[in-house]
DNA sequence: AGGATGACAGTGT
DNA sequence: AACACTGCCATCC
C-alpha cells in the first residue's frame, strides 16, 4: 500500500491494463455466472473477472454487450445495493421489474441486507430467493 | 489535445 | 448519512 501527495492510500496496479476485447469477455462472463435471484455489485464483477479496481469497465462492458449474450445484466448493482439508473427511468423499473421475478426483494431504493460487497457473503449469497426459507 | 461524462468505488470529513 | 474528492477507463465532443 501507498500514499499518494495528498495523503489517500492506494494498491498499485501489479498488471498492466488492457481493454481489449479478451478483457470484455471475460467481464461478461463474470456477469453471465451470477445465479438467478441473487445479485453483485459492479467492483465485485471487476473482481471475479481478475480485474480488481475496474468497475467503471463493468458499466461499460455491459453498455456495449452484445444482446445476444443475454446477459443478466439486471443483477448487477452499484456498491451500495442500489440500481445505477436514475429512478424513474424506464432501465431503471425493467431492471426492478427483472430482480422482483427472480425473488430479490427490496427495501426502500436498495436491495435487502447487507451490501453485494459484502466478501463474507460472496458465496452463500444470503439475500438471494426468499423461496428458500432456510 | 484536453476536458466532460458515465450502468462505479474507496476514503475522508 | 451525505458530501466531496480522487482513482479508474472508454467515449465523445
């Protein structure tokens, strides 16, 4: 770890950047593995696809996918829980109307307990379908 | 060439 | 909890 002049920390980048096409494929198939009725977070995205730091290319990534990937681009939210798209906005209610099918329910404007990030539940995904009432 | 703009995130205040 | 700032990276003026 780092500090930069004014102080914030920072990780270096230990691989060189690339945004070829190899490195978009790889974001969609990190997006095509979420399971039905549960969610991620764009950094955890970046992340599985070995490109930690990089949600910002996620948003593009999935901005120029392919439709006929099919992607399940609607389980991908922002770090927060919440959907990136204004409310309000037709994106915005499809990619609602999309995750309420699945079973993932939310609480205000964000999806129910902890955050995607959250690493201890990366695995065992516990907000996922209410189906499974455990 | 340089600045603004995103389907973002982390840190500090 | 909300905001500001910065890192990040591709596009579009």
């Amino acid at each position: 770890m780092s500090r930069d002049s004014a102080g914030r920390s920072f990780r270096a980048r230990s691989q060189p950047v690339s945004t070829d096409q190899d490195t978009l494929e790889q974001i969609w198939r990190a997006i095509a593995a979420i399971p039905s009725g549960q969610v991620d977070s764009y950094g955890g995205v970046a992340s599985r696809a070995g490109l930690p730091r990089r949600a910002r290319l996620v948003g593009y990534a999935l901005k120029v996918a392919p439709r006929e990937l099919n992607l399940p681009w609607h389980r991908v939210l922002n770090a927060s829980g919440r959907i990136s798209f204004p409310e309000g906005t037709r994106l915005y209610s499809l990619q609602r109307r999309k995750l309420a099918a699945e079973g993932v329910r939310f609480e205000g404007g964000r999806v129910r307990c902890k955050g995607p990030d959250d690493p201890s539940s990366l695995d065992r995904v516990l907000w996922g379908p209410p189906a499974s009432s455990s």
